[in-house]
C-alpha cells in the first residue's frame, strides 16, 4: 500500500495507512463496509460520522457512502486514490476508553492530517486482543472539492500520538528507531503483518557485513560477493537495489547502508555496470539465500505452512479457472438463446406494431435473466474469495497452536517473552 506508515507496539499500534486505490474508484464504500461488517449486526462497538448529515450509527454506512460519492463526482481530475484509511490501535493492556476520550482521539488525529473539515467515519472494532478504531476519510473537500493529500503524515501522527497517550495516560510507544530498527517502511510493514524476517532485515544482517568485510575493486566484485548470496544488483529508476534472485523481492541498495548508495559506488567503480551472464547463473546457483523463515522456526513447520499455501493457491487458481469457463459458456448460451428468439419474432407474420411490443417484452425477460446470471456468478465468486486460507504466518501458528500444536505453542510462547521484553524497554 502506498504510502503507508505506522507508529508501531508490538503488536497493535498507532498506524496510518492509505487505502490501496480501487479501480473502480469506490473505495471509500469497501472500507465503510469493512468498517461497518458484512453481516445483519454491525462489529462497531462505537461508531462516529463528521460533516454526513443524517449518519448517525453504523446501519447509516449506505446513507454515508451515497453523499461521498456525491462529493467524489464534482472532482472529476483527481485519480482513484479519494480515501484515506486512519487506524488506531491499543496496547492489549491499555483501558477501554469511553466514547468522549475516543471521539477527542479520532478528532484530534483527524484534525493533524488536516482532514477536519472533509466527510469521515470512525468505528471501534474488538475483535482482536487489543482495541483498535478504523477511521475512513474523504480526502475531497466537501466544499472546495479539493483533494488534500497530507505531508509528512507518519512524523504529524508520531508526535499526536505522543501527546494523546500522555493526556489519555495509555501505554507510551517505543522511539521510532527503537521500533522500527531504520527498515524500510515497506519491509516493516511487511513484518508486523506476516510476522517473518524481510529481505531488507536479512540483507542488512547477512549482505552488506559481507560486502563491508570484502575488499571490493570493481563492479565484477561487488556482483559476485552479491552472487554467493543469490542477490543481484540492479539499477532501478536513478538508484541501486539489492534483488533476490529467486523470490524477486527487492531493498534500495543504498537503505542498508549509504556505502552502497549508487553515487558513492559509481565514485569508487565508475558508471554502473550490471551483473553478466555469469553472475546470474551464479545467483540462480547460490546454496546460501535468503529465506523469510526465522531460526527459531522448525524447518517443517514452515514447509508446511509453505506447503499449505500452495495448496490453497492451486485450489484457487483451478476454482478461478473453472468459473470463468462456466462463466463465459453460461453468457454465450444467454446470448444464443434470445437471438435465436429475436430471429423468430422478426419472421412472425405480426403487424409492426406488435412485433415491437414482442420484442420489447423479449428485452425485458433477457434484463431478468441477465440479473439473476450475474447474481449467481457474484454467488460463486464470494464462494471462491472465502477459500479457507491459512493466512500470514502469524495465523498459522495462532490456529496451529489453539490446535495443541506443540511446536507452535513453543513459537507463541517465545514471541509473549519477547513482548514482554518490549514492554519492559517502554516503562
């Protein structure tokens, strides 16, 4: 998502993050429905509307998608990025805040991204061990119908948050550097959420102690210290990045150290010069890569976890391919069939007159069918979206665990040390 920034606990955090933008331009209503649950019961435990005349509990999430949209069309220049998704989380350990305390915590954070005055809507949701509040806003200018796109927002909500968590008396975060050990946001982000090592971590940990302790001479030897790890060096945009070759997931070179930043490289080597033919055969052939698996992970709980992901992706892959065959034979058939009855009213010896009428009330019965066609394939494709999934890593081993995984148990067990750990460097 981009761009998205978090200020982090382990686990839950303070985090913002922009809606990834929908293609269709609708993303305010999937968060508002998100926010809002799919079910008869909305999951908000609280909820809060600003600036949606007539929105005043969850069940109004339909009223309040309608005049965002609305907002939406008088802004016909700006792109499909319109929603801006604010999410506030709490220590496990932290109170339960009352309904004043949350609505001065969403107003307050709302107001530093400048959002104040625009459409927002604002929900607690507990369906986790700790509280945490969604908060969907019109990034268009209900008036002015501007977009307003904050700067620097990770920085603005750091320092809000600091203050807010003094005056509410919450849990205090850790410093940025503490919580974010100077990772890429991408790559952090990528952590917090899968709950395994990063490419950037592995690489600052493992590649760049390896190009540091080796004497480099040329662009040839830089390759090939990067080829004994199955990394490639390439050029991207007017930069440098670090590649696994075998899992394509890539880290600015110059984000693991500023020795390896492309000016200070083409000062030592001259002009960029990419890896050969050789060096990527190389690459492709290096015993020792990078893994997102941790060390204290068994390997065969992790190939199974890998394993089951597999499964799951085939599963989905030959369900997608099987519905969009049914799906393509099941229109041509629709099509066929009320052609074929066009042609038979066009050769009936009726008056124009009522030729029309017939056709007419053709075109109203194709109009149903097609309707109930497109119910059923909607039907189907939620069916295939609800796949059981095993999830990011840290769900695998939450369910594997619940199971009486003792492997797992072993894994949960280790990660509330280190929380707690954590919380102890907090005070």
């Amino acid at each position: 998502m981009r761009p998205v920034c978090f200020l982090t606990y382990p686990p839950g955090p303070y985090m913002s993050e922009h809606q990834r933008p929908s293609k269709s331009g609708r993303g305010f209503r999937k968060l508002a429905r998100y926010i809002r649950g799919q079910s008869d019961d909305p999951r908000a435990t609280w909820f809060l509307a600003a600036n949606l005349p007539g929105v005043a509990t969850a069940h109004d999430v339909e009223l309040a998608c309608h005049l965002v949209e609305a907002v939406h069309a008088q802004n016909t220049r700006a792109g499909k990025d319109r929603t801006y998704h604010l999410v506030i989380s709490l220590h496990p350990e932290d109170r339960s805040l009352q309904s004043k305390e949350l609505r001065h915590l969403v107003e307050s954070l709302v107001d530093t991204l400048g959002f104040s005055e625009h459409q927002y809507i604002a929900a607690r949701h507990n369906d986790k061990d700790h509280e945490h509040l969604h908060v969907a806003i019109n990034k268009i200018h209900p008036e002015s119908f501007r977009l307003h796109s904050p700067s620097w927002d990770h920085q603005k909500l750091f320092s809000a948050g600091r203050a807010l968590e003094a005056e509410l008396r919450l849990t205090p975060l850790r410093t940025r550097t503490q919580a974010r050990d100077d990772l890429p946001q991408q790559a952090a982000d990528y952590e917090a959420r899968q709950g395994v090592e990063s490419f950037a971590r592995w690489a600052g940990k493992t590649l760049a102690p390896a190009l540091l302790a080796t004497e480099l001479r040329s662009w040839d030897d830089v390759h090939r210290t990067c080829g004994r790890f199955g990394v490639v060096l390439r050029a991207h945009g007017n930069g440098l990045v670090f590649e696994d070759a075998e899992r394509g997931v890539r880290v600015k070179a110059s984000s693991i150290g500023r020795d390896f930043s492309k000016p200070r490289l083409s000062t030592r080597f001259g002009d960029f010069q990419p890896a050969s033919a050789r060096h990527l055969e190389a690459s492709g052939r290096a015993p020792r890569r990078y893994s997102p698996m941790l060390r204290t992970v068994p390997r065969k709980l992790w190939m199974e976890y890998r394993q089951s992901l597999d499964r799951v992706r085939l599963q989905r892959t030959e369900a997608w391919d099987g519905y969009r065959k049914s799906t393509s034979r099941e229109r041509q058939r629709l099509r066929e069939r009320y052609e074929h009855q066009r042609r038979l009213l066009a050769a009936l010896p009726v008056s124009g007159q009522d030729r029309k009428r017939l056709l007419k009330q053709l075109a109203q019965r194709r109009s149903i069918e097609s309707r109930l066609l497109r119910r059923k394939l909607a039907h189907q494709r939620k069916l295939i979206q609800k796949t059981p999934h095993p999830g990011s890593w840290r769900h695998f081993i939450a369910s594997r665990a619940a199971g009486g995984d003792a492997r797992a148990i072993r894994l949960v067990q280790q990660r509330e040390r280190q929380r707690g750990s954590h919380d102890l460097e907090r005070g």
